[in-house]
C-alpha cells in the first residue's frame, strides 16, 4: 500500500511541476509578445527552464516505473502467502464443523499445516539461491563490462533476473538492424558469461521509441525493426560466440515498452534499446510448482 502511495504522490508532483513549467513559460511569451522585445540572454533562460522541465519530468517517469516494479514483486509474493492461509483457514473450517470426527480431522489438519510450511521453506529457500546467483551473474557481467560507458551498458538485477540494456547507438545505425562491428565485442563478454551459467535461459527483446519509419522495405514499421534488431543479436550470440540456440528466445516490442518519456530527445534514445534477460529456466519453476501441497 505505501508503494501505490508513494506512485500516486510521485504522479501528483509531476503533474504539478509541468503544470508549473507551462504557466511560467506562458507568462513568459506572453511578456514577450507584449513587449515586442526581448533579449537573447532572455530568451535562452526561458528555452533552458522549459528542458528541464521536460528531463525533470522523464526522471520522474522513470522513478514511478522502479517503484511499480518493486512493488509488483510485493504483491506477488503477499500473493502467494494469502492463498496458503485461506487453505489452512478453510482446513481449520471444516475441522471445527465437523466436531464429530474429533481427531482424525486434526490430526489432518496438523499434516496439511506440515506440509504448508514445509513447501513455504522451499520457496523461501529456492527464492535466496536464485537471488545469490543472479546477484554473482550480475557482478561477474558488471566487471567484464566496466570499460563499456555507463549510458551504452547497463546491467542490473529486476524481478528475479538479470536484465543487460544496450543502447542502439553502440549496437545499430539509424533505422538499421545489423550489428556494428564495434559492439561485437561487448557481445562477446556478454556471451562469455552466458555461456558460464548454462543453465538459465536467454530473452532478447528489442525496442524502439515512437517515431514511425518511413520505408517501403523490411524494416517497414518499429515492430519489423525491433524484432530484427532482436533476431540480430540472437544469431550473433548463436554463430559467433557458440551459445546454445535451445536457450534462446527472441523477439521484439517496438515503441510499446518504453522506459521513460518519448517527448524529449533524451528520453527517445532512452527507450531506443535491446534487452538480454539472463533468467532460470522455466521448467526448473515448474518442477517447484508440482511439489507444492496438495489441496484437498
């Protein structure tokens, strides 16, 4: 509840700093335009509070996407502890209303509240070892990484994995889908350490921001671009550097997963960006989800 407060504050203290933003620079044109001059050491203030503005405005946007992300993760989590209560609430139920029965019912009861707490353990337990080593994998790509600028690379660990964004400036030319030379070599520390944790899967998504494209060729709109740029990398990591194809999945998510704002050029280039999500497998998950207490 403190995080969708937190969201709901943060969202008001935007709103109220653009609104700011835009009556200061209404009075401002409207100065000027009443005056009919105005100097350019004027002027140049006025345009420089009105790009701040807009940055102030994707930083905070970004912010409000982190805390959303936490606080998913919360829920979750809260989740999964409800429904373990509401099973032994209603084991609890049908004991109490079936008085008769006396002991055997406890006695069940007592083996479901065992069980619960046993698969709780494990969670808690599998939850703490995919944490340490998401963090270690994190770590390790962070070294390997550590000549690469902080605005090309950025590699951190969200919601359980491990999420590597690279910019499209390192990666592709303007509207383009194949890869620079230069970025093969960031790709092949990335693929390095892919290849050391072999058992995790790999997600490439690419993304764009919302500018459309005007080509009558492939690529043809931000879906066929993203997508490309994604299949891209995917092929390299494959043929170039030897990471087992089984463990990749690739795609993209053109202008409709942005990061931050499209409406300033910072915050276009921002949301420009490939994705490697470094993650456990899914079948390992769902190993955990067959041993979980059954619900009589």
């Amino acid at each position: 509840m403190n995080f969708v407060l937190l969201d709901i504050s943060i969202a008001k203290n935007l709103k109220f700093m653009v609104m700011k933003a835009g009556k200061f620079l209404a009075v401002a044109i409207t100065a000027l335009t009443l005056t009919s001059c105005v100097s350019r050491k004027q002027y140049d203030a006025l345009n420089l509070n009105y790009k701040q503005s807009i940055e102030n405005l994707a930083e905070r946007q970004r912010e409000i996407q982190d805390l959303k992300s936490v606080n998913s993760g919360l829920t979750s989590e809260n989740s999964l502890l409800k429904d373990q209560n509401n099973a032994l609430k209603s084991s609890l139920d049908a004991c109490l209303s079936n008085a008769g029965k006396g002991s055997a019912n406890i006695d069940k009861l007592i083996g479901e509240i065992n069980a619960s707490n046993k698969y709780i353990k494990q969670l808690i337990s599998t939850n703490a070892k995919n944490d340490s080593l998401n963090l270690a994998l994190s770590n390790k790509l962070k070294r390997s990484l550590d000549n690469v600028a902080d605005q090309d690379v950025q590699v951190k660990v969200l919601k359980g994995v491990v999420m590597i964004s690279l910019s499209d400036k390192m990666l592709y030319k303007t509207g383009d889908y194949n890869v620079l030379p230069a970025a093969r070599e960031v790709l092949g520390k990335v693929a390095a350490v892919i290849k050391d944790y072999d058992t995790y899967s790999v997600l490439i998504e690419g993304n764009t921001d919302n500018v459309p494209l005007n080509s009558a060729n492939l690529p043809r709109d931000n879906w066929d671009l993203s997508a490309l740029r994604g299949t891209s990398i995917a092929k390299i990591l494959q043929n170039d550097f030897g990471v087992n194809p089984n463990r990749i999945t690739a795609g993209g998510r053109s202008e409709y997963n942005p990061k931050t704002t499209n409406a300033s050029v910072s915050g276009r280039a921002e949301n420009r960006r490939t994705e490697i999500i470094i993650m456990p497998k899914l079948d390992e998950f769902m190993k955990l989800m067959d041993i979980a207490p059954v619900k009589n």
